[in-house]
C-alpha cells in the first residue's frame, strides 16, 4: 500500500518533521503575492490558492552564476575559473500544485536527458523532495486536465497530498517520499477509492474540456504552414511575459560580465518572444517577425514537445499566460484553431 493518513492534530508534528535537517519551502501569501518560500513549520498553510510565478526558479532561478573567472597577473593564458557549483541544503518543497510538478518533469528531461546533464539544474533537483498538494478546487483559468493532467496529477512528485476532513490523506510515489512520509509517523490507509472520487470532481469542476487531440496527428509542416499564424500574432507585443510565468519555458542566455581582471559567468531566463533570441552573429534572424515567434511558442508546446516526449504537451493548463497576457491572447483558442487546421491532400 501507499497511501498514508496524517490526522489533523499530528500536522504539526508533521511540517516539524520534514523540516527536520532540511529547508522547508510552502506557498506563503495570496493573491499575486503568493509564492514559495522558506517557511517555518508552525506557519505552513494549506489555505492558498495558486503561487503566481511558477515554481520552475528554485531548480532554474532567473539569474545564475555559472562560474567566475580571474586573471590575478594580467597573464596571458592566466585565468582561472573558478566554479559556482554549490552542494545546497536538503530542501522539501510542500504545496506545489500537480500542473508545477508537471512542468518542472517536462523541463527536467530537457536539463537532464540521455545526451546532456546540466549539473547546475541537477544538484538542486537531486537534494529536494517535491510534496504536491491537489487542487480540489481548481481555479476558473486552470485546464490541466484538457491538456492531459490532472488537479491530482502525480508526475514530478514524490508525495502527492490531499485534504481530507479531518487532516491529510497521501500517497507516496516514489522511495524519497515514502521514507518521508513513514519517518513522519505518517499511518498506512487505502484511499485509493477515495483519491478517484476526489480526482474525478475536481476534473468535473473545469468545465466542457475542448478536443485539442487533432494536433498530435497532424502534420508538423500542415500546422507550421497554416495561414492562421499571422492574424493570431496580430495583437502580440512580444513582451515575453506569457514564456516568463510557464512552469515550462525553459530558454536562457549566457553572458560573461566582465571587470578589470576578471568577471562572471551568469545564465538569465531569455524569451523565444523577443527578436534578440535568435539574431545570429551575421545579422540574420530566422525569426524575424512576431508572426515567427509566436508559431514557436505555441509550437514548441503542443506539436515539438509531444514529439520529443511521447505524446506529453509542454502546456501543463496551469493557466497563468491566460490570466498575464496584456492583450488576452489565449493558448486554449490557439489550440483549436490549430486543431481545426486543414492537412494538405494527399
Ligand atoms: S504575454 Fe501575450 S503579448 Fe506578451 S509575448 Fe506572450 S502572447 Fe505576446
Ligand atoms: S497555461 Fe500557459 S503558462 Fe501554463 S503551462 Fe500552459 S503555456 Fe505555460
């Protein structure tokens, strides 16, 4: 079995224990002020709704040093590098929404894949235990479940929790979470019966759930060629906000700031919405109109990543680029102009 009860009178004893030799992190705040932070144990709350950034800055923050070199004699060849690598603390995150894990999963396969570790991403997924609390009353722009999640979605977690009436019921998905859970005092029960019910009203709150499905099997080249492109790039300010807030957006730049003998190395978050991303040295830029960018966008999310990871969309339904956009332009009807799109004739 495993699923585990913890009462309402042992919570506390609870967020003492997984604070225990680790830094706890919950949603603290409301509203657009609502975010992760380091929180003691007694001030953990399960009263929020959703935090506003997405979690993807504690394993890809938006400003990182890499390394920092010097050249103490002004040598020729004389430099030395000087890693930023760090071991960290043990962290347990609490109250991370289903649709965040989700995306934190889809962008973990781009920093860590079979070609490619990006150590910097690695040492921070490596020491945190992720400990999902279900959405049983998703918000009225969440749509996790069109995009084939769930409010009780369990990828990228080790522990999905759940209210129940009197405390919290969970089920441990992987031995991280178990070993957490059972150090906790957490008591062994079978809710699965009860997980399904919880599951299927909470997916019964979001409403008629549109047929984005026509996207998977049709033509990369029918969507990418589609006239529609340039009248949905119409309104677009190319402002990045929509990339910025995606738990999935994961595109960076890496500058070297540089002083008299030395400097840093620093990653910043970068936007696939911006001219500059894409310019090459030549002056060329394969993207150079907003019409370009915001085919990539929606692209990249609901045709390139479904090819690259078995069928997953790099939209999670979290609904955050719906709610910031300033001028309203919406990834669900994107989705289904590009679903009604007419392939080419064979
Ligand atoms: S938030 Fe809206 S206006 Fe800004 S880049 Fe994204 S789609 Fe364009
Ligand atoms: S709803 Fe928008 S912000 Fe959320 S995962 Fe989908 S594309 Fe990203």
């Amino acid at each position: 079995m495993s699923e585990y009860i913890i009462k309402q009178s042992a919570l506390a004893d609870f967020f003492k224990s997984l604070a225990n030799g680790r830094r706890l992190l919950s949603p603290q705040g409301v509203g657009d002020k609502c975010k992760l932070e380091e929180t003691a144990p007694e001030k953990v709350s399960l009263d929020f709704t959703n935090t506003h950034m997405s979690p993807k800055s504690l394993l890809f923050p938006q400003t990182e040093r890499l390394m920092a070199f010097h050249n103490e004699h002004d040598k020729p060849n004389g430099y030395v590098f000087q890693s930023a690598l760090d071991s960290g603390e043990p962290t347990v995150v609490f109250g991370i929404r289903p649709c965040d894990a989700r995306g934190l999963s889809i962008a973990n396969k781009v920093f860590q894949n079979d070609r490619f570790t990006d150590p910097y991403w690695k040492g921070k997924f490596d020491r945190t235990v992720f400990i999902g609390l279900a959405c049983d009353a998703p918000l009225p722009q969440c749509f996790c479940a069109a995009m084939g999640g769930s409010p009780f979605g369990e990828s990228g977690l080790d522990v999905l929790a759940f209210r129940q009436t009197d405390g919290l019921g969970f089920k441990a998905l992987t031995d991280k979470g178990t070993e957490l859970l059972k150090a906790a005092g957490a008591t062994e029960a079978d809710l699965a019966g009860e997980i399904k019910s919880l599951e299927a009203k909470a997916i019964e709150s979001q409403g008629v759930k549109p047929n984005y499905q026509p996207i998977d099997n049709l033509d990369l080249m029918d969507l990418f060629k589609d006239p529609h492109w340039e009248a949905t790039a119409e309104n677009c300010l190319n402002c990045g906000v929509c990339t910025f807030f995606c738990p999935t957006c994961h595109c960076f730049d890496i500058q070297d700031e540089n002083s008299e003998r030395g400097g840093v190395r620093m990653r910043n978050w970068d936007t696939c919405m911006s001219w500059l991303f894409t310019v090459h040295g030549t002056g060329h830029n394969p993207r150079p109109t907003k019409t370009e960018r915001v085919r990539q966008r929606f692209m990249h999310k609901l045709k390139y990543i479904p090819l690259k990871q078995d069928g997953v969309r790099g939209c999670t339904g979290c609904g955050r680029c719906v709610v910031m956009c300033p001028v309203n332009i919406d990834i669900r009807s994107v989705a289904l102009k590009m679903a009604q799109t007419a392939p080419t004739p064979a």
